[in-house]
C-alpha cells in the first residue's frame, strides 16, 4: 500500500488499520505498513517526478516478485 504523507482526501488513518487487520489475518501488507511518499498529496502519480519515481520503482518491484504466498487469493 502505498501512502501520501499530506492525504487530505483519505484518512491514513485507515490505511494503517487496513493493515494491522491484514497482518493480524496472515495476509499483511507488503512491508508491513504503508509506504509513506513523503510531500506527496493525493494523487501520488501526478506529482513531481522525485516522489512519483518512488511510487512506481515500488509498484514494479512488488509486481517483479514472485507470488510465494499460496494463500493469496487473488493470484
């Protein structure tokens, strides 16, 4: 999951708790927590190059892993 640190569209807030209950089912999120883009707003693939480069460098790299979990169900 990636987050916008200045959000003021979505509470983070639920973000964070998606995760706790996601790990707290087995299934947390990739990292543990959200990957917060620092400066960035709401729409994260509309910022400036330097915060949108770590938003789609950590889009490629989770889907560039295999899927070794074999309880995920959208697989």
């Amino acid at each position: 999951m990636i987050q916008a640190e200045e959000e003021r569209v979505v509470d983070n807030r639920t973000h964070d708790r998606f995760c706790e209950i996601r790990a707290a089912a087995g299934y947390p999120c990739e990292g543990g927590k959200p990957l917060v883009i620092k400066g960035a707003y709401h729409e994260i693939l509309f910022e400036k190059d330097a915060m949108r480069s770590v938003a789609l460098n950590a889009i490629v790299e989770f889907f560039n892993k295999p899927n070794l979990s074999s309880g995920n169900r959208f697989a």
